[in-house]
C-alpha cells in the first residue's frame, strides 16, 4: 500500500459532560498572541472548542462525549442542550459518539471509565480534549488516560483545554454581570504534557542512557509551548543543537568509535547553548530542572579531549554497558599512556606495538623470541622502559586480566573457558583500577 493510500485517523474530539446550569460566556483561547480568538457566547465550552476549530478550518472527524445519566438528562437532550447545540454548528449525529460513564465515585467506577475511554480512540489518532465539566476526579482521571493512550496506542495529543469560569466569580456573580463582560480564557494544558514527556525523556536519558525518546521529541517539531510567548523559536532552535549532540555523542559509544568520543565535536557550543537555554527567561520553569539534569550528563565532555573518555566510560558502568565499556577501556589505556610519552595515539602502528609490549613484559620474553620487525625493536624497547610498564599490578592487570576479558567478549564467549556473565560485571572495578593508575585528577 502507498503513503497516499493509507488511512488516515480522524481527529478526535473529546470531553466529560458535568450537570451544572451553565453560564452562557466568550471563551477566549490563546489570550494575548496572534492567533487570540474569542468564541461567541455559548453555554458549553465544548461548543467554544469547536467553533475555534471551525475558524481555523481544522476538520474535527470524531466528537466522543461521555456522559452520566444525570448529564444526559440535564445537558444533553433536548432543545438547547450540547447535542442540538452541536448540530446547529455545523457536527451531524454520525460525527458524534456518547459513551455512558457511572459517576466514578469509586475505584470499580473510575476504573470503568478508564476502559471505556481507551476503547473510544482509534490507534495513532490525534486528540483534542476539553476537561472542564464533570465531576471533579474525572478531568484528571482523563490526563492520566491520555498519557496511557500516547503509550498504548500511539495517539498524538494537540491541546487539552480547560475554561477557568471560576476566575470570573461564583455562577450567581456572572450570571449578573453584563454578558459582554463575561469572558472566560481557555487555558490549553499541553503544556503539562509537553513537560512530562521532555521530563520521561530526560529520564531514561539520564538514568538509563536511552536517548531515543528525547531524540523523538526534538525530531519533531519542538512545541512552541516549551516557552513564554515571542520567545519559542530561539529556545526551539538551541534545543535541537544540544540534542543533535547528545544523539552524536551516544551514537559515538554505542558503535564504539573511540576517536570520535575523544573529538566530541561540537561539545563545547552544545554545553555553552545548552548554559544559554537555562538562563532564557522565555523558558518555562518547570522545563529548568530537566535542562540542568541534561547538564550534569554532557558538561564535562569538551573538544578533542581524552578525558572524553573517562565520561564515557562512567556511562559504560552506570548503565551497565559492560561489552562496550570492556572494549573502550582496553584501547584507551593504550591511548593515555602513548600520550602520556608524546606518541601520536591515533597511529596504528604506536597502538599495536604498546600493545605487543604488554606481551612481552608480562610474558618475559626475551628479545631474540620477539615477532617484531627489526625497523620497530627500539621502539618496542622505549615502551618496555616506560614507567606504566614496569609497574607489575598494572602490568598484570592490563595484559592478563583485561585484555583477557576483552578477548572473552570480542568471541562473544565462544571459546575454551568462556567467562561468566558475573565476571563482566565487575566492569566497575576494572575501571576503578585504570582510573587509579592512570586517571589525572584536575
């Protein structure tokens, strides 16, 4: 089947119907901003909804409400009441659906609406949601189901509006006020979703090193509400730059491309966006606290730097990436000492003749038994007088038990002896002993 033949999800609009003897009111949405729009003067929010979808010419496919007795009743049927009202602007009986709902005045009833909410939602459908009538768990009960349709079924969640009424005064105080003073702003609560994912995201960057979800976040368009109005592009934009990275620097580890952890390119303007983002006084606090945790994982990685490595390598042993841990920590032992004696550690032949000189100097061998070429026996002699090779625990550690585990791992264990799952998992102490020989404090 084509992209063009695919069937397209209609968008759902959906709300709880309450009981109370409503306030005709304007329904301001998006108060201050450009695209400010003002309802006429309706009984029900759900009536202001979708005439601004109307304005905006978006095409609502599915109107789902769901409905207690007692709402059906009082504000559902019959003349002047939400279902003739919505018919009249323009939404005919096959658009819209009534799922009757118990109170939810208890677990067994709030659990029952829950299923019924999740079973009123085609898969990877885009939702609008209106939570402000009905009896008062049942908007938060409707959040909570939102999310786990995002997680069950893929839905794309478009705005969550709410009528703050009671900013106006009690029903008695509007109901006295001229009707052009009765206007009520209709606040979208996606920014709370919007939050809660970039804080899940961050989540399982930050304590389980999956940075897919945020990657995903940032790939799309980065919600304007992530900001105070006439600030979102900038804060969009410097966003996006400083995952860009940490989608480099994890793609880096997971392919574990040592030179390209030690270059880090881009490390230093993505720490210093990243610095400039939390200062934005356009971002919106609740978003601070996840920025800072997104610090604390990338602040110390900077260009060509081998310290690069000793972060990534803390990642290796948080999130217990022990194979790639194993094999990072082998090759950058090579590269700190070859720097440490002003080798070029990114030259074959300088890693592969350290490396032999491990050999020798932990097998004894003498130099008439060496396999080395003539041309390269006085380096090989050099390395066998550096100080980190006449250091016997080092010495051993690297040329036996090392790389005797990473020798274990590169076979994937396929081999005579093959090391237990526990034996990789004593990652964290091979990294606390290179650090202890050869880790520089600063």
């Amino acid at each position: 089947m084509g992209a063009t033949d695919q069937k397209q999800t209609p968008l759902y609009f959906l709300s709880f119907l309450g009981t109370g003897d409503y306030v005709d009111c304007r329904y301001v949405f998006e108060k201050g901003s450009a695209l400010e729009f003002c309802s006429p003067s309706v009984k029900y929010t759900q009536e202001a909804v979708l005439l601004r979808m109307l304005k905006r010419e978006v095409e609502v496919g599915k109107i789902v409400i769901f409905l207690t007795s007692e709402a059906r009743s009082k504000n559902w049927e019959g003349e002047g009441k939400l279902k003739k009202r919505l018919q009249d602007i323009g939404y005919d009986a096959s658009k819209i659906k009534e799922v009757d709902v118990p109170n939810g005045f208890d677990r067994a009833q709030l659990l029952g609406i829950f299923e019924k909410f999740i079973e009123a939602v085609e898969p990877g459908s885009p939702i609008i949601m209106d939570v402000t009538h009905a009896f008062r768990s049942l908007p938060l009960l409707s959040i909570t189901s939102l999310n786990y349709l995002k997680s069950l079924k893929n839905v794309e969640i478009k705005g969550i509006y709410y009528g703050a009424f009671e900013a106006l005064g009690s029903p008695k105080e509007v109901r006295e006020m001229p009707p052009e003073k009765r206007k009520v702003e209709m606040i979208d609560l996606l920014v709370l979703n919007t939050l809660q994912e970039w804080a899940a995201a961050v989540r399982a960057l930050v304590q389980y090193g999956n940075p897919d979800y945020l990657i995903t976040l940032t790939k799309e368009e980065i919600k304007p509400i992530l900001a105070q109005p006439n600030g979102p592009d900038k804060v969009a934009a410097k966003l996006r730059r400083v995952v860009n990275f940490i989608e480099q620097a994890f793609e880096a580890v997971r392919f574990v491309r040592l030179q390209n952890i030690y270059e880090m390119k881009g490390a230093d303007k993505a720490n210093e966006v990243l610095e400039q983002v939390l200062n934005e006084k356009e971002v919106l606090p609740p978003l601070r606290p996840v920025l800072k945790e997104l610090k604390s994982l990338i602040g110390n990685l900077k260009p060509n730097s081998l310290d690069n490595a000793w972060v990534v390598l803390d990642w290796c042993s948080k999130y217990q990436w022990y194979a790639i841990g194993v094999n990072l920590l082998y090759e950058h032992v090579l590269s700190v000492i070859l720097h440490a004696h002003g080798k070029n550690y990114s030259e074959k032949h300088f890693r592969e003749h350290l490396s032999k000189a491990f050999h020798i100097k932990c097998k004894g061998i003498k130099e008439e038994n060496w396999d080395i070429k003539d041309e390269y026996k006085d380096l090989i002699k050099e390395m066998l007088a550096w100080e980190e090779l006449n250091k016997k625990e080092l010495l051993d550690w690297y040329a036996k038990k090392l790389s005797d585990l990473r020798n274990d791992i590169q076979h994937a264990g396929m081999r005579e002896n093959p090391r237990s799952p526990d034996t990789i998992k004593q990652f964290d102490e091979y990294l606390k002993t290179a650090k202890n020989y050869l880790k520089k404090e600063k």
